[in-house]
C-alpha cells in the first residue's frame, strides 16, 4: 500500500524533473559494526550475477561536442519517466520511441551545460546539495529513503543531481544573458489590461497542449503514437510530464501549459475544442497543419468575476484508516457507520465525537480552496451548506473519508488586472522564446555523433 502511495507521488515529481534538469516501504540499510570501505556501494548481503556482461556497461550513446552520454544515463533517465506510470504496459515499440525522446533531452541539457561552462557559470557542490535537499524535502522523505527508491525505480541520485544542476545552470545562463534584454513596455501592459477588461465576463480556459508533428508520410504512425499518448494518461500518467518529453511545442519545456486562454485566441480547430473537451478531461487527437495537438483542460473562469469555486472553505475531515488486506465485508459497515452518523446531521460540532464512536480520525482543514479539490468533490462541495457532508470517498487502501463543511468564505469581488503580473508574465514568455532560439542555436552548430 505504501509502495502504490509512493508511486502515485512521485508520478507528480517526475513531471516536474523531465526536461528541466527531478517512495515503496523503504528498507533500513544495515550498518556494519566495524568500518568498511565498500559500505559506500550499498551492496546487498546476498545477490546472485545472473551471466556474463562485457564490463564496459558505459557504452557511449551519444558525444556532443567530445561529451558522452552513455547507455547508462539513457536507461537511468528512462526509469524516471517509467517511475511516473506504475503498472503502464509499455510496448517494445513505445519504449523504442520513450527512448529515442531521452536521448534528444539529454542531448539539448549537455547543451546547456557546455553553453553554461563557456560562459564560465558554474554550480558548487554546496548549492546543489542544497537544491537537492530541498527537493527531497518537498517529498516528506529523508535523503537515504529518496536514494533507495531511485534505485530501486533502475535509476540514482547523480542522474537527479546532473539535472537539478543542469537547470540550475541553464537560469543562471538565461538570467546573464538573455534577460536583460528582454523588455515589456507601459503600453503594452496597458493594452493587455484593456484587452482584459473589455473580455470581462467571457469563459476562459486553463489549457495544457502537446504537439507532435506530422507529413503526410508518417501520418498514420503519429496518430498511432497520440492515441498511445491519450491511452497513457487515462492510466495516469501526468500531461506535464508526457508534454516534456514527446511534444513538440514552445511549451514542452512548460509541461504544456498554455496558461488562461480564451477559445479565439487559438487556432482552429483548437479554439472548437476547449468548449467540448469537459474541464480536467483530455481531448482525442486533434489534426491541424504540420500535425496533431492533444488538449487538456485543468479549469474554466470566467474574466475578471468572481468565481464561486474560488470560495475558502473551512474542514473537518474525517477518516477512516484500514489495516493492509482487510477485507471489503469487513470495511464495508464502518464505511456505512461513517455515512449515516455523518449524513444525520449536526455539523463540525459533532465531528470529534463521531470520529471516537467508529475509531475514524478527525483533521480539521481551514481556508482550502475550493477549486484546489479534486474536480468531484468540487461539484459536490459547491451548493453544499455550513454543517453538511459529502458522501464517503476513498478506498481500502488509503482510507475513506467524509469532509464536514465548517464554513465558507465567499469571494466578495473579482480581481481586477494587475499590471506588475501582467508584465511580470510577458517578460517570463519572452524570456521562454529567447531561450527556445537560443537552444536550437546550440542545436544547430553542435557536433553530434551517434553510436
């Protein structure tokens, strides 16, 4: 079970790591009581070898610019992506072409980094340990349960740290040279401004896209490879983390991200699309010129009014944890116990005594978002008044739960523009093209060889 919520977050963690430079019952790692050097290997107390290998395991793959990159890391960084879809069904076929799309983002981050020595910018040992703390961190783990979940995915540490120091660099880079010369004018934020307020009560849409590019010849095989892409992340897979690697966009190195977008701001058929695909669903594959575009639509709004999923609620949440293995007749009373005493009425006063009558827990939650909770339980939550519950929700494995509605805090008035975001936001996507040419410069005058 710990294994399964492990997985399910670091899926959200590989999303963020791809392109950009980055937890299973975790086993103690048995201390020898006198000094050894070989304690550094993390070598098992029994293991079998399984044939003969050609100790040359680092066989080049690729040599950019005289720098390698070998076998190891393609098969390293694979196991990343892997790790983000636990229990997907990879053909020989996808892992062929997974394969060949980590090998170009190795390729564009060795890039990078040589860029980023040329222009003598480097990361010390100290601000990477640093950065990696700090991830690590974020995913309630100590750095030795991290490490042992890397490598029990087929990866490791160094191949998270070349990243995070990779893109550590590459802004470093950008920071130098390119955004300095990156500049947004009064009038322009005042045009968006205007834009804005004249769109004021249209729908607007939070879009991600992948594109992948098509001819006429590999028609077929791209919308194959879509379709696969769809199939992916119906079973889970984060959209970020598919953009990154196989899109073809501006917005790949973005996780897709579109940002708010109004339907007659995008091409057709793109702009038919957002109004059809239903908000946190995925589009089928979209034919345009040059290819196919897969949407996906995280949330809708409408410009500058308030929005009643913008409310702040206040929570009692509680929750009913279930041994491993228990069986489904045995869960299913307490689930039913949980219902009625929560459905009968009596609010957040009641919550604490309903909890020790059933053995479940009490959290209390205040000011969440509503539009922050999983698309069901915002439908569910919206018309609810102070003192109702939701129905139980959940599963066996990671408990079920009722959340009690303490109270809300409407919003009073929508947002109006604000000129330092707005501009804050245009120089951010004109940093991002800047960067993008600047990439395919390095592209372009590269030497690379295949091996």
């Amino acid at each position: 079970m710990r294994q399964q919520r492990i997985m399910r977050r670091f899926a959200g963690l590989v999303a963020i790591i791809i392109g950009f430079g980055a937890t299973a019952a975790v086993a103690q790692l048995s201390q020898p009581s006198t000094p050894n050097s070989a304690t550094q290997l993390r070598l098992p107390e029994e293991f079998m070898v399984f044939g003969e290998r050609d100790p040359n395991v680092r066989k080049p793959t690729a040599i950019i610019n005289g720098d390698i990159i070998t076998r190891t890391d393609v098969d390293h960084r694979v196991a990343l992506v892997l790790a983000s879809n636990p229990g997907a069904q990879i053909s020989d076929e996808q892992m062929q072409q997974l394969r060949l799309e980590v090998v170009r983002n190795l390729i564009d981050e060795m890039l990078q980094v040589q860029e980023a020595e040329a222009n003598e910018i480097s990361i010390t040992e100290d601000e990477l340990n640093q950065a990696y703390s700090e991830f690590v961190g974020r995913q309630s783990l100590n750095p030795e349960q991290f490490a042992t979940y890397l490598r029990e995915q087929g990866s490791s540490e160094n191949t998270l740290q070349r990243q995070i120091a990779a893109e550590l660099a590459w802004t470093r880079l950008l920071r130098r040279r390119v955004n300095p010369f990156v500049n947004v004018s009064d009038a322009e934020v005042q045009d968006i401004v205007d834009r804005l307020e004249s769109s004021r009560g249209q729908t607007e849409y939070r879009v991600s896209e992948i594109f992948l590019p098509a001819t006429p010849a590999d028609e077929a095989q791209v919308l194959a490879q879509a379709e696969d892409l769809i199939e992916q992340m119906r079973a889970g897979a984060p959209f970020a983390a598919i953009a990154r690697v196989y899109s073809r966009a501006s917005t790949a190195a973005v996780g897709g991200d579109l940002g708010w977008i109004r339907p007659e701001q995008l091409p057709a058929p793109l702009d038919q699309a957002v109004q059809q695909v239903p908000r946190g669903s995925l589009s089928a594959p979209i034919p345009i010129p040059g290819g196919f575009s897969i949407i996906a639509i995280a949330d809708q709004r409408q410009v500058l009014t308030a929005d009643p999923r913008d409310a702040l609620l206040s929570l009692k949440q509680v929750s009913i944890i279930f041994a491993p293995g228990t069986p489904r007749e045995v869960a299913e009373p307490r689930v039913a116990a949980l219902a009625e005493a929560t459905q009968a009425g009596g609010g957040c006063g009641v919550a604490n005594d309903i909890a020790s009558s059933i053995n479940a827990e009490v959290v209390e939650n205040d000011g969440v978002r509503l539009r922050d909770l999983p698309e069901a339980l915002q439908e569910a939550m919206l018309n609810m008044q102070i003192g109702e519950s939701t129905p139980p929700f959940g599963s066996l494995d990671q408990g079920v739960r009722v959340l009690i509605l303490c109270g809300r805090d409407a919003p009073t008035q929508a947002a109006e523009p604000d000129a330092e975001v707005i501009m804050a936001r245009m120089e951010n996507e004109r940093v991002n093209r800047r960067a993008e040419r600047y990439l395919r410069d390095l592209r372009r005058d590269a030497v690379i060889e295949y091996r």
